[in-house]
C-alpha cells in the first residue's frame, strides 16, 4: 500500500512538473460528445449583482471575458435568457433567478437542453447570502458540506403557538419543536463532496477579501456579544460551514435560532447553520435527479456563499431596523468576494485539470439526499430508500412512493417511514 500511495504521488508530481515545463498554450475550445459545449466550470449566480462581478471583472483574470460566447436556452428566466461562456467554452455562467423554483427550472434546462456535456462539468454555485454571527462576518466566504431547507415544516404564527413552544415552526408530522420529521419529501438536506468543498477552501484561501471602514463600523456592534459573537467582529475570512435554504426572507434572532437548530437536528449533529440563502435545495435536487441519469457527477458540485448581512441583530438594535432601516454595508463586500474567492477556485480547476480535477476529487463522505439515491447510507435521516444501492436510471427502480391500497395501512406506513435518530435526540433544546 505504501508504495502504491508514492507511486500515485510521484505520478501527480511529475505531473505538475510536465505542467510547468510546457509552455503555455491556450487550451482548445471545450467541446464534447455530438458537438455539445463541454465547460469545465459552470458558475452559478442568482441574480443581476452576483452575475455581474464575473462579467466586469473577469478579464482581468487573463482567462478571457464570460461573454465571448452566449447560447440561449429554452426554458431559462425571461430575465436571464442566455448561458455565457468563455471564447473556448472551459468556463460558462448562467444566471438561475432568485428562489427556489426559479433555480429548479433553469438548472433542469440547461442540463436537459442537449446542448452541454455537463459529466465532468464542476458547478460553482456562488450568491451572497445572510450570515451567523456566531462563524462569520459581513463580506465571509463559506464553503459549505450541507444544504438544508429549513422552513420545510408547519408553521404556527408565533402569536399563537402553544405555551410550551420555543418557536412557531415544527417538521412534518410531529408533536413538538425539535424532532426528526416523520414524513420527508426528499429535498430537506443534501450533502456535497466534503474532499471538494477541502480542495475549493485552500484555493479561495489564496483570495485577498475585500473589506471597508462601513461594515467594520456596523461589526463593532457585535462586541457586546463576545466571545459568543466575536467572528462578528472580525475581518472577513474563508470558513466552512452550511447553507440554508428558504423562499422566505427571514431575519431575527428567533427565527435564525430556531432555524439553527433544525440544522443541527436534521444533519444528526453534524451540520453548521451559518449562511441563509434562497436557492441551493432546489439546484441540489435537480442535480441529484440529473446524477441519476448519468447526465452530471453530484460529486463535482461546490456551493459557495458570501456574506452580505447578519441573519440577527446586534444588541440594542430591532430586528426591523437592522434589516429595513439600518445600513450593515455588506452588500458591495459580498458581491467582489463573490469572485475574489470564486476566480481561485475556478483558475485552480482549470490550472490542475489534467493533475487533479479531470478524474475527479473522490468523496470520502456520503455525498447526495436524504434519501440515498446515489447510493449509500446518509449520515442523516432515518436511512438509504433502496437500502444503498442507490436509485437506477430510467425509473428502473420503480415507484418508490407506491404504498398498500389499504389507507389505513398507508397512514401507518408514513408514519414509521422516518425515525428520530438517537443523535439527534440527545442533548435537544428545542428547535
């Protein structure tokens, strides 16, 4: 095994060094099978902002401008109507719209255009979003492990939830805030490539974050709060931890705790609530569906969110003036670190490809939805539906949701499909 091991290495060394010997010779138009563009990055962006950064800025790079090339595809936003990509297509973008269904419909389409070859493509999903102070600060870049899609639950107003509840919001048929959903749709956790998501933080971690005096003022606001908030306080920095996902544009500190916690629940203890966002749920289920049909390798897939406001408000300040009233001047920061870490990675791809990304990072952790359709045993939930053998392309599996004609055995049924892990009941507050 030993040797093995220094053989792969001094393979991947004289590989590096075959690299910088050669000179440098622009790479060919990235084109695959049937003539279809074949990009070895496909960035995602949600809107105008988060798309724009990359089409001011990228020249500047010396990879070339993003809108030397611009495909339409039916079925993308009327806003957004085109994928941009590179003069020799090794890098493209497009631009999904903000919120869920807005995502889900625009990834199905390019995928499903049949214009792309998307199976050796590494997605970039790279938007701002709202940020925890308790791991990060205005203008952070986190790279995620999780998505969660924290408000797929019941809803009580908070005006008129029970005496006992530490929140309005509580999963799919349970009694009580804090438990394990009972029947599960699929979409409420995914989990991406933990070796990528390692990869993609050394190369932002090269990035020069941009800051300003404006958000270090609104940051200070946090000192009162430390050490529990003392990342608040701090300079913008590279960090890993997980994504949310919900429509609603929430922003408070009871809210953001409850969501916190159903985070922590559903991920069994392993996931860390620390970006808000609107979309990353509905782009992971339609890439997982696209997986299984061998038409995108889940396993390539990075999701990257910068932050451009605190998910809570500092001491002394209401929720509604700290999202409607008060400046936090994140915005602008989020957007340039939007690329300053996103170009590292994606010149990192492309520098490394023939090396390190063209086969792939393998995962070393389960990689895809709650239910195991990729195969293997999540580290969440209550388990693999096709007991790890992942789901088979063509509906080959069958109908997984078929059920006994007999409704009272039905409702039995979907009420054992999903039990409450004992890591996620130990040591539970309440969500």
């Amino acid at each position: 095994m030993r040797l093995l091991s220094w053989t792969a290495a001094s393979l991947v060394g004289l590989c590096h060094l075959a690299q910088l010997a050669a000179a440098y010779v622009p790479p060919p138009d990235t084109v695959g099978n049937g003539g279809k563009v074949a990009p070895k990055v496909l960035i995602i962006s949600m809107f105008t902002p988060e798309a724009d950064v990359w089409y001011q800025t990228m020249p500047t790079s010396g990879l070339g401008d993003i809108l030397a090339r611009n495909i339409s595809v039916p079925g993308l936003s009327m806003l957004f109507p085109h994928v941009h990509c590179l003069a020799n297509y090794s890098v493209c973008q497009v631009t999904v719209g903000e919120a869920e269904i807005n995502a889900a419909v625009t990834v199905t389409s390019v995928v499903l255009s049949g214009k792309f070859d998307l199976t050796k493509t590494y997605f970039l999903v790279a938007g701002i979003a709202g940020v925890n102070p308790k791991y990060g600060t205005l203008g952070s870049v986190a790279l995620a492990r999780y998505a969660v899609q924290v408000a797929l639950q019941y809803e009580f107003d908070a005006r008129e939830v029970p005496a006992n509840f530490t929140t309005g919001y509580l999963a799919y048929d349970t009694d009580l805030p804090g438990e394990y959903p009972k029947v599960l749709y699929g979409t409420e956790v995914f989990e991406v490539n933990a070796a990528l998501r390692d990869v993609a933080y050394s190369l932002a971690s090269r990035a020069t974050l941009a800051d300003s005096p404006e958000s270090a003022e609104y940051r200070a606001k946090y000192l009162v709060d430390e050490p529990l908030h003392r990342a608040a306080t701090e300079p913008p920095s590279v960090i890993k931890c997980d994504a949310s996902t919900s429509d609603v544009y929430f922003s408070g500190a009871l809210l953001s705790e409850a969501f916190e916690n159903t985070t922590t629940v559903w991920t069994n203890g392993s996931g860390i609530y620390c970006m808000t966002a609107q979309e990353d749920n509905a782009t992971l289920e339609v890439l997982v569906r696209m997986a299984i049909e061998g038409l995108v390798d889940f396993a390539r897939i990075i999701i990257m969110r910068t932050a451009s406001d605190f998910d809570r408000p500092p001491p002394d300040v209401t929720p509604f003036d700290h999202l409607r009233i008060l400046n936090q001047n994140g915005f602008h920061i989020a957007i340039e670190n939007i690329y300053n870490a996103g170009i590292e990675i994606v010149q990192g791809i492309l520098a490394d490809w023939d090396c390190s990304f063209a086969g792939g990072i393998a995962p070393t952790n389960y990689i895809g939805d709650v239910f195991g359709s990729l195969g293997g045993e999540p580290d969440f939930g209550p388990g693999s539906l096709t007991g790890g053998a992942g789901v088979l392309p063509g509906g080959g599996s069958g109908d997984l949701a078929r059920r006994s004609s007999s409704g009272a055995e039905r409702a039995t049924r979907r009420r054992r499909r999903v039990a409450v892990p004992p890591q996620a009941r130990a040591g539970r507050t309440g969500l």
